[in-house]
C-alpha cells in the first residue's frame, strides 16, 4: 500500500501541470479556428466536419483540445485553412517554465517585402485565472 501511495505520489509530482490555453484575435478582423487537423482538410474540401468557432477581433476564447488532439488550424472568414500546430508544441515544451500561468496566442500579421500578408503567432503567459 505505500508503494503504491509513494508511486502515485511521484507520477503526479513529475509530471507538468497543463496550463489552459487562450486564442486572442489582434488581427484586425474577425478569424476563424478549428482544433483538429484532420478536420480542416475535411471542411476546406466539403465545407463539412468540425464547426469553426468564430473569434472576433480583440477577444480571446479557451482552446479545448490542446494537449489531446495536439492540433490548431486558422483561417480568414471565407478564407483556406492553414495548420499552426506548431505553437501547441511550442506551449507543450514551456509549460515547466511557467507553471502557475496560462498560454495566450495571440493572432496577429504581418507583411513580407511582397506584400504578401502572413499570420504572426505570439506566446507569451499570464496567472492563471
């Protein structure tokens, strides 16, 4: 019995406490998001699958699948979805550094010399709520 005790102890001591993670829309307009990777080729191909969740500009909503699904897909309303899944994985590996606070992405732009307009992710943490 307290080997187990000191076993279960020691896996919930090891192991990062995830933090909750937040989309935030400072793009200038509203955008659209889905959570599942495979669902965006599903809906960019039949416009069926997993809703997207509007988010208008300069709110924010909770990400629900985070570290199940491991998958973000973005889009401009009526536009393509691209994957940005890459930024969970970014969260995953600085959740040990930042162990009382939530992930916030914030969607931004920006422009390349071409003027070709690109989705600008940033990370950064606050307490959480």
């Amino acid at each position: 019995m307290n080997k187990l005790y000191f076993l279960t102890i020691l896996a919930l001591s090891s192991s990062p406490m995830w933090a909750a993670t937040y989309l935030k829309n400072s793009y200038g307009a509203p955008v659209e998001f889905i959570e599942k990777g495979s669902d965006a080729e599903t809906y960019n191909a039949s416009q069926k699958g997993t809703a997207a969740k509007k988010l208008d500009n300069g709110t924010e909503k909770i990400l629900t699948n985070t570290y199940f699904d491991n998958a973000l897909s973005i889009r401009t309303i009526g536009g393509k979805f691209q994957d940005v899944s890459y930024i969970l994985k970014d969260i995953a590996g600085q959740v040990r550094q930042n162990p009382n606070d939530d992930a916030i992405i914030t969607i931004s732009s920006s422009v390349n010399p071409y003027y070709k307009v690109y989705w600008h992710l940033v990370i950064s943490w606050r307490q959480k709520r």
